[in-house]
C-alpha cells in the first residue's frame, strides 16, 4: 500500500484490489463499506447505482467503499433504506476509522488462465 500525506489527508492507492482505488480520507470523513445482498435484480442495480452516485466504488459484485462524513453516511442509509422498501434484502452500512482503515489487511488469488 502506498501512502501520501498531503497536509490533514491521507490518500491510498497502489496495486490491486482495494489497494487500487483512489481513497481520500478528509477531515470529518470516515471511511465506509456497503454490502448487500438482495434477490431482485432490478432493486440490486438501483442500490450499486446509488452507492455510485454518493462516490463509492465497487469492490465486489455486492460490495462498495468509500468516505463520506456523518450527515451523507445518513443520507445514504435513507436512501438505500427506501430503495429496499419491504423488498426481500440485506444491506450493511460499516464505517471504519481512519486507524483501522490504514490497517488493513487484503488477499487476493487469482485463478490461472487455462494454457
């Protein structure tokens, strides 16, 4: 992972995975996974597109990252509440310190290509 430190933000990017998103952590933001799991297509891709639209990136078929402050984190749980309604589904919103954040840990295998 490789870190840059630009006054009272700290910024990861580098390699794969997670390691490979633009992550910048301002002040008053945390950092924040979404995961989901939810059966009808239609409601799936209106929760991805709203994750989308509050800047959170996909790390996973179901699963987004990314900062927001306290008020947008929020909104956006409002929002995916009410996208969900009383649709069949799960969504988790988990916010992560910026300590711990730092300290993660990722593995990532990759399947070999048939030669």
């Amino acid at each position: 992972m490789v870190k840059d430190q630009e006054g009272d933000t700290s910024r990861f990017t580098a390699g794969k995975g997670i390691e490979a998103l633009s992550i910048t952590l301002r002040p008053q933001e945390t950092a924040l996974y979404v995961f989901y799991d939810i059966e009808s297509d239609k409601i799936r891709n209106r929760v991805a597109n709203v994750c989308k639209d509050y800047g959170l990136e996909r790390i996973q078929f179901s699963g987004f990252l990314g900062t927001l402050t306290k008020n947008r984190r929020e909104e956006l749980h409002l929002k995916l509440k009410n996208t969900l309604g009383k649709k069949p589904g799960r969504v988790l919103l988990q916010p992560v310190c910026e300590k711990d954040f730092k300290s993660l840990k990722e593995f990532i295998n990759e399947a070999e290509e048939n030669k």
